[in-house]
RNA sequence: GCGGGUGUAGCUCAGCUGGUUAGAGCGUCGGGUUGUGGUUCCGAAGGCCGUGGGUUCAAGUCCCAUCACUCGCCCCA
C-alpha cells in the first residue's frame, strides 16, 4: 500500500508558486497595517481549552476545534481563532502596556469541521485590533486601513463594500422595542443573520415560530420588518434614534466619508455570530455576484480582555482570512505575475566547478540571488532548466570565460548577450 | 451531523444505446552530432477505468456497497 501524497484533509501544501502568492498578500497586510502604526506579535499555536469555553458554548469547541489532552493531562486546543489569544496577551501585561495599543499578527488556525468553497479546515488569518479607544475614532480608523488595504492590492472601491451595525442597537430593539424576551431575541438575531441567504417566506415562517403568539398579536412581526426595511441611520424609529450606539455609528460614517470612503454603509441586518462582539460590528462583502460573501469581519469588543480577571479594556479589531482575499484577488484579476526569487542561473561548461566558485561568490556579495545548475548536462539543456524555472537571466562560465576573466550573460527573454567582467554584469543583472 | 455531484495516464478530459489489444491535448523523458533555451519536427514511457461485490456469453459502460474528492446545508472564529 504506498503512501498518500495527498495533504490532510481540509489543508494545503505550499508549492513555491502558491508561497509566492502567499507571501504577496502577507507582504501587502504587514505595510498598510505598519503604516499605520501597527506592530506585529506572535502565540503558540496550542492554547488551553478553557480560554475558549470562556467565551462561547461548549459544543462548538469540542465539535469544531482540533483538541486533545496532553501528557501532563491538560487539556488543549490547536487556536481557531486568535482574538482570545491576543486579548490573553493583553490582559497580562494591562498596566504596563501603552495605548491605544495597535497590533496585527497573521496566525494560521485550525477549525474541524468539514471544508467547503473558501472555506478550510486550515487557513491563515490577519488580525488587526486597536485597544484603549472607547470612541468612533477607533472604528473609523479600523475601517480606514482596512479600505487602504484593499486600494493596495489594486481594488476599486466598487468592488467590495463595508456594512456597519450595531450589536447595542439589535439588542435593545430586539428586547426594548419589540419586547422579545432573551430566547426570542436570541433566535430571531441568527435569522437576521442569515436573511440574505434565505428566501423570503421561509424567513417569515421562522420568525413566527421563534416568537410567542402573544407577540405575533401584538403586531410585533410587522413592526420587526418595518424596521429591517431602514436603509438610513436617520430613517430610524424615533426611540431608536437616540441611542448611544447610533451616534457612534453616525459619526463613524461621517469620518469615513469625510475621508472619501463611501462605499460604507449603514446595514440593519449584519449580526456576527459571535457573542462576544459588545457595539459596533461591521463586514466587508465582494461585490462580484459570483462571490457575494463576507471577507472580511470585526467590531468592537470591550469585555474580552476583563476575563483575565484584569480591568477592561476597549477593543476594536478584525479578521481577514487568506482564502477569501486570494479568491477576491483572483475574480477581479489583480494578481500580479509572480517571479522566482532567483535572479541568474549559472551554466557550467566543462569540469569548472571548482574554477567557478569566485566569480559566483562575487555576484552573491553584489547581493544576487544566484542558483548554479550542478546537472553536468548539455549547455542547450541547462537553458532549458532555467526556462522551465522561469529564471530570466543566465550566466555561462566555461573554461574560455575564466582564462579571460569575461563571462556572457543572456537574457532569455531578449535573447539577447551580453559579455563582460562579474562587475559589469552584476549591474546589469540587478537592472 | 444531513443532502447533491464526480471518480478513466502526472494534469484536463473523450470513450455513443455494454462488444476484441482503452484514446486525445498538455506535461514528463529521449533524439534532430560534440558551447545556446523557449517556437518546430521525430520518438518513448506512463492506466487492474477509485475499491469490493453482483447482473451478463461479454462491464470503463448497468446495479449495490464502500472509500475518496467536491458543492451545498448546519455552524461560522
């Protein structure tokens, strides 16, 4: 029985030319988010079980984490996430730090569960949050770089759009205004969730069924769609209006499209599965209609670093995920032509490998990146390889070219040759 | 966990209503004379047709099971 080939299931291999996307995109996230002042960090992969519990039921981490027990009889999860992470970190060094802190990492995380269209078992995710700011300012300036990200992999503002929402907001409408107790809220915020996925009729059939047939007397289904039909902050109910929540969302907008980024808009219907989301939550969907799903998503969080037992902390950040952006990438054709890493192939000649180790140690010290080909096989061969490499550049050194001190380099794109000493060439390779 | 789809060469696939030694393109390897690639020409290797069972004179083709992959659902970090 031989052996699979196959990466596990749900996981990818990285052959260079995906590494070579890979490190494209990563490249991108680490400039915008270090020019705005962002700092890297870094976690183990493996983190106690119970920081997750902490903050989500119990059936999602044993049901979708890969988690196991280790010798010493701890109980450990491979991260899914690296919110809890990063708000551990925080909470451990709370006074020492300064803020507003602003952090990014691009962990890989792991979720069992079973792998569809952009989604994996495996996938690497930016993670970019700023803590210590309670106002909008700390919004805006989330959304901000996250719309200077996509300007840098060569977006339009077309192609993607930014919803805004409240959790506050939900919340106190879903209990305060229509009067649902926590059950009912509860369920009919997942509907809200999924509206868009689903059909009209069976959304309407879901929310009679989550709500009591007392509230569906008191007209309460009616005065829930009126609402989910806003499209304006300003369109607001008048006992809605006044709410904390929706000046900090106004002046979010404002701030945004005082900075010239329209394509965010006010979205009564964004959710966010997640609980642990305290205000302002917010997505980023692809506007191509054979990809209209979320890429991008976050909010604000206060609560999460007090459970560490230190003071809160306020905290806005979000997740991008490497899937979704390379397949963004990809439908709007703004991937570059990725080269190898290699800027000249040697070809050898003869037995000059020896002969040949100085003029090459001088092109390295010039700061090329230089690959030699060890085969021994034909000149007319050893072409072949650097073009099926995709190396544009090579250089040839035989017995003739080391008496003379002059070596002939070819551009195989040109065709074109070019003789003269390392010095020369190493310019002319750099070029 | 629940549904749908698909498994034929390294890759993408063709194989009509079951009928002899299973095909193509791309890729790989070799060659077109000894120091010049990509284009072109010639040639070669490579498949228990996912696996197991069944129907039949005969199965890549039909039936059942199983596994794998894939697309949805559930869930979404």
């Amino acid at each position: 029985m031989a052996l699979s080939t196959k990466p596990y299931k749900g996981a990818r291999d990285f052959y260079p030319e995906d590494k070579r996307l890979q490190k494209y995109m990563f490249a991108k996230w680490r400039t915008v988010a270090e020019r705005f002042g962002y700092e890297e960090y870094d976690a183990p992969i493996l983190e106690p079980l119970d920081i997750y519990l902490a903050k989500t039921g119990e059936e999602i981490v044993n049901e979708q984490t890969y988690s196991f027990e280790d010798r010493g009889g701890r109980k450990v999860v491979i991260r899914p996430e690296m919110t809890p992470t990063v708000s551990r970190m925080v909470a451990a060094k709370r006074q020492e730090l300064a803020y507003p802190l602003r952090w990014y990492s691009i962990p890989n995380l792991w979720r069992y569960e079973r792998p569809q269209r952009g989604r994996l078992r495996e996938h690497w995710q930016l993670n970019v949050d700023i803590f210590g700011v309670a106002g909008a300012s700390a919004e805006y300036e989330i959304i901000n770089l996250v719309d200077s990200m996509f300007k840098e992999f060569g977006a339009k503002s077309s192609m993607y759009e930014v919803k805004l929402n409240s959790r506050k907001l939900m919340d106190y409408a879903l209990s305060e205004y229509l009067g649902l107790n926590k059950t009912q809220s509860h369920d009919v915020a997942k509907l809200i969730d999924r509206m868009a996925k689903m059909e009209r009729s069976i959304f309407l059939k879901r929310v009679d069924a989550a709500i009591s047939a007392k509230a569906r007397e008191a007209g309460v289904v009616e005065k829930l769609l009126a609402l989910l039909e806003t499209k304006q902050l300003s369109k607001l109910p008048e006992e809605l209006a006044g709410l904390e929540s929706v000046k900090e969302l106004q002046s979010t907008l404002d701030l945004l499209s005082k900075n010239d980024i329209t394509n965010t808009t006010f979205d009564i219907t964004i959710m966010r599965g997640f609980d642990y989301y305290t205000d302002i939550v917010f997505e980023v969907f692809d506007t191509h209609p054979e990809n209209n799903r979320s890429m991008v998503a976050g909010g604000r969080y206060d609560g999460l670093v007090g459970l560490f037992g230190v003071a809160p902390v306020p905290t806005v950040g979000f997740g991008w995920g490497d899937v979704t952006l390379a397949n963004f990438l990809e439908l709007h054709h703004l991937l570059p032509d990725f080269e190898s890493e290699t800027d000249v192939y040697i070809a050898l000649v003869g037995d000059v490998i020896a002969d040949a180790q100085k003029p090459i140690a001088q092109l390295r010290e010039a700061g090329i990146n230089v690959a030699v080909e060890l085969s021994g096989k034909k000149l007319g061969d050893q072409f072949k390889a650097a073009d099926k490499k995709g190396l544009k550049q090579v250089l040839i050194i035989g017995q003739d070219e080391i008496k003379a001190g002059a070596f002939t380099l070819k551009n195989l794109e040109t065709s074109k040759e070019t003789k003269g000493d390392i010095k020369t060439l190493s310019k002319l390779i750099k070029a």
